[in-house]
C-alpha cells in the first residue's frame, strides 16, 4: 500500500539506534551479555538466560520438525507462563508468525483466530485441550495442537500440591492423531538431527498478530514487524528513564496476547536485563503477595489494577520503597485514580509516581508516557522518542494547530504494517500525509499543548450527544471518581425521546458505603459543582462492581448493550399492551 514507507529507513537520521535485526536476535545480543542472570522466573523456580536460550532453540527446533518453516502462523492460547515465553520467540527464530490469543478466548473465537492466521499449530494448556480440539474441527486446514501443562514448569516442591489440587482432570493424554504433549513435543526438538537455517531479518516481515476492534469495533488482526517490538523496547527505557541494575525485576500480570504484556512486561524488558516473574493468573490477593514477596522494581497494569491494589488486604503496612516504576496504560487513567495511588506510593515509602502511558495496539502499545517528575493534570504525556504526534481534523489529513481538539494521529517505527486480510480497514486507519510519513489515525480525541503534552479526550465512537452537545464519558468518571465516597465509575450514553441522549453513571461505591438514595443526590449535588447542567449524569445506578474486558479494562460496551436490551425489552412490553 505504502511502497516507500520503508525506504532507508537505517539510513535515515534518528534519535536511537535502530539495528535490523529479529526480536530473537535482540534477545540473544542481550542474553551474551546477562548470560548467568535471571532471565523470567515463575512459581519460584528461576531461569538463567543461559538455559532459557537453550530452550528457545530446542523449541525451535522442534517446531521446524513438526513441519513449521518461515512464514507460517503458529498461535499461542496461553498464559503467562514458560512454555509459552520459549515458543514466543522460538517462532521468531525460525521467522514464523506469533499469533497471540487469549486462552480463556470461546471456542468460536478461537477457530476464528486459527482461520484468521492460517495457523499450521496450536500451543495450549491442558485444561483448555477440549476446547481448543472443538475449535480445530471447524478449521479450514489441519492443525497440530501441542498440549502443555503447567506442573511441568513448577518446582519440585510445589508439583505435589499442583497434582493434589488438580487430581487427575488433565490426565489423559492428546489425541495422537493430530496433538503432540509438551515434552513429546520438545523430545522432537532435542532430536532434531540438522542446524536451523539462519532467517535474515527483514523490515515489513510480519512476525506477530495481536488483536483489536480496530476503528470499527470488529476483530482485527493487527500484524507487527520484529522493527515494531524492537523499537518499542529501546524508546520504552528512554521514556521511562531509569537506572538500570543488575538483578531489576518485573512482576509479569499483563497477558501475553495483549501489547502491553508482551511488548513492555516481556519484550522490552527481556531485551534490556530485566527478569520477569511471570503471573500466570490476577487476582487482588495474589498480586498484592507476590509484590511483597518479590519485591519487584518495576510494576506495569491496567488502570483497574492499581484501583484494586488500593483495597488489598495486607498491604496496609507495606513497605513499596523497592519501587523504581509504576505505569499504568491500556486504559484511561483518571485524574483521581492517579492521586490515589499517588498518595498510597508516598504513604508506602515509594519514591516514585504512576506513570501513565497512551498507545494502541496498532503501535504494538505505549507511544507517549508522562514523565517520571513532571505530570500535567488530565495529560497522557509526552511521545517517545522517534514518535512524532499530531492532531488532525477527524476523518481527514489535515493537522490542527496547538490547543485545537481533534483526532490523535501519530507517526513512527512502531506503528503496525496493517490489518490481516483487511485492506479497507487498514486503509481507514494508516493514511500518507503531505510530509510522506504514514501515520496512525487512532480514532481518538485530543489536542497537544504548548510544551508538546498530549492530552487524551475521549474514543471518537464513545462520545455522548446530549441535546446537540458533546459530552466525553471520561470526564464525567474523573469527576465522580473525585468523591469521597466513590470507588470507580463508568459513564455511558441511552437513548432519550428528549435529548437523543442523556448521561448514566453506574457507581461502585467504596468498601462500607450503603447504595441509597441519599448517595445519589449527594453525588449529583457533587457533580454539579463541577459539570455543566446538559452534561450532569440524568440516572445513577449502583454496582458491586462493573464488567471487566480479558485485559482488565471497564467494559463500557457491555453496559451499553444491557441498556439498550433493556429498552428494547421495554418497547416490546409497551407494544404488547
């Protein structure tokens, strides 16, 4: 689509180094150098980079038995976890395509996943076997599923408790006709009589595919170049400004098939000697432990993650001074969340503030960060170096001046190749602007300050019309977030005979607080202090909590649809009548 888009790309004049080179071959530059290092651990049970490379190349080389060459999807429906870490980039060894989903996905996703990439194989746990053989019988080709198991990966000394608390669910062994078992699979790979062929590393060379809505709300697969994750991983350290130690540490809890897992918890920190502690599984309690525990040095999460860390049992006398970074992304991080947690870092002897970051999927993840001594209230930061931001009017090319509110576009080496099998998609997304860069139009609102702070508005799709105004959902949560009495909030628009639409909040009250009426008028009361009178929430409704996404984020659309079955329920009854 772009024909030039790569041209001279080392060539040209950048802030960083950029070296054409694969993603595995960036981690084993950096493994030579951190060779008797931990690279991840897991369960306690810690892996040398050392070991950890050995197993890359027995796994490659077990793919390349089972018939995967270069160019050929392989998808991992995994957690967190070793196996799925040594495939990751064991496929990239042998230049094939990572294609990362969730494994909690439904098996109608997933046969969509496998047809969607083209898969050759699967890699998947045990206890998702069955689903993952329903989802391979509707595939348009045959598919190889290898089956591991977490208990293989697990210490000798906690295998007993695993095999007690489990029993014999995940016993049985694959069906052989079309399923290898994990160290069935791996035996291959240490069997392999012949030398792997060395794969040159090559700039527009898709080498993974996550998945979006895309700017249209539908499943996308978003293919990213071995450039795409290398470049997040050097302009990461840049913006996070840190000072690296042997030894520093990471506590792994965002997924592998989201970017911000694999491109800031796994890529960027593998390739810059930072161990891992994999988390196979969140939840509030384990997480708040294993901080304690592992006293990592750096913390990376959704927005709903640091809200639940705030209530954690157990962390009231914490000690956090181990803290080098905090940064929260994949959502938008309102301003009373961010002082929340502010003041619990400060009150748990952390120097250090949370970090918000501002990406999509679509430049694998983060592109813009607040740094780590300045914040500018409501501002998602400044972009990472080699990034350039602009603001365009919404559906066009045209830039926008400084302060103007418009479309949030951006331009640089980790912005995606495109849609899979998409092109008007993909289309409608990257534009050519009159400078000759491509750039990412996100499908969100914005506008960047004087001093080159970019502050984040709103998803273009998710703004509310109310009587002719706009009304953006996140500005509203930032206010009611700020009472006292409030934990989170979601705020989202339904339809209304008079103002086409109006304004509902739903509420999760903090830990104490009875939901009553009196709560109700206290919060409107509040809101309009604050909040214009066309945009002030019209109904309130109160939730022990509120609909996650796979990732963690508030799953606003979910609430749009209650509401709109809801009404659509009540339109029958009325018609029945």
């Amino acid at each position: 689509m772009f024909e030039n888009r790569f041209d001279n790309f080392f060539e040209k004049k950048h802030q960083l180094d950029y070296k054409p080179e694969t993603m595995y071959q960036m981690l084993r530059n950096t493994a030579k150098m951190h060779w008797n290092e931990t690279a991840y651990e897991f369960q306690g049970k810690k892996t040398k980079y050392s070991e950890f490379m050995s197993k890359v190349e027995t796994t490659a080389k077990a793919l390349y038995a089972i018939g995967i060459r270069k160019g050929d999807a392989v998808t991992v429906c995994m957690p967190n976890c070793p196996q799925a870490i040594d495939t990751f980039y064991a496929i990239n060894r042998i230049g094939a395509i990572a294609n990362m989903i969730h494994p909690l996905s439904a098996q109608s996703e997933i046969t969509f996943y496998l047809n969607c990439s083209n898969s050759k194989a699967i890699l998947t746990l045990d206890q998702f076997y069955e689903k993952v053989v329903a989802a391979r019988a509707d595939c348009q080709n045959q598919v190889i599923i290898i089956m591991a198991k977490i208990i293989d990966e697990l210490p000798m000394y906690l295998k007993p408790l695993y095999a007690l608390k489990t029993g014999n669910q995940y016993a049985d062994l694959p069906n052989k006709a079309y399923s290898l078992e994990w160290n069935e699979f791996i035996k291959m790979g240490k069997n392999y009589p012949l030398p792997l062929p060395k794969i040159d590393f090559q700039i527009d060379r898709c080498a993974v595919i996550l998945y979006s809505g895309g700017t249209t709300g539908t499943t996308k697969g978003i293919m990213l170049s071995d450039l795409n994750f290398n470049a997040l991983s050097k302009q990461s350290l840049v913006a996070m400004d840190v000072d690296l130690k042997q030894g520093d540490s990471i506590l792994a809890a965002m997924p592998l098939f989201h970017g911000f897992g694999l491109g800031i918890g796994i890529h960027t920190c593998l390739t810059n000697g930072i161990s891992c502690t994999l988390l196979p599984i969140f939840n509030v309690k384990t997480y708040g432990k294993s901080i304690l525990s592992k006293k990592p040095n750096f913390i990376a999460g959704v927005p709903t993650l640091f809200e639940a860390l705030l209530r954690t049992p157990g962390m009231e006398n914490a000690n956090l001074s181990f803290l080098k970074g905090m940064y929260s992304g994949g959502d938008s991080l309102s301003i009373e969340l961010k002082h929340k947690v502010d003041e619990f870092l400060k009150s748990h002897h952390a120097k250090i503030q949370v970090c918000e970051g501002y990406g999509t999927t679509e430049c694998v993840t983060a592109s813009c960060l607040t740094p780590k001594n300045k914040y500018k209230p409501g501002s998602i930061g400044l972009p990472y170096p080699d990034t350039t931001y602009i603001i365009c009017e919404p559906g066009t090319t045209t830039q926008l001046p400084i302060g103007t509110e418009g479309e949030i576009c951006l331009t640089g080496p980790t912005v995606m190749l495109g849609y899979l099998n998409n092109e008007e998609e993909t289309a409608n997304t990257l534009k050519q602007h009159d400078d000759g860069n491509v750039y990412l139009h996100t499908g969100d609102l914005g506008y960047i300050d004087e001093e080159g702070y970019v502050y984040f508005k709103q998803r273009i799709k998710r703004m509310i019309i109310t009587s002719g105004y706009n009304v953006y959902p996140s500005q509203i949560e930032n206010i009611i977030d700020g009472h006292p009495k409030v934990l989170l909030s979601c705020v989202i628009g339904v339809k209304d005979p008079y103002r086409m639409q109006k304004v509902k909040a739903f509420v999760v009250l903090k830990p104490g607080i009875i939901a009553d009426d009196s709560i109700k008028e206290e919060i409107i009361q509040y809101c309009s202090k604050h909040i214009a009178k066309y945009a002030l929430p019209r109904e309130i409704e109160f939730r022990d909590e509120l609909p996650k996404t796979l990732v963690g984020k508030v799953a606003y659309r979910v609430l749009e649809q209650e509401e709109l079955a809801k009404q659509e329920n009540l339109n029958k009854q009325q018609e029945e009548k």
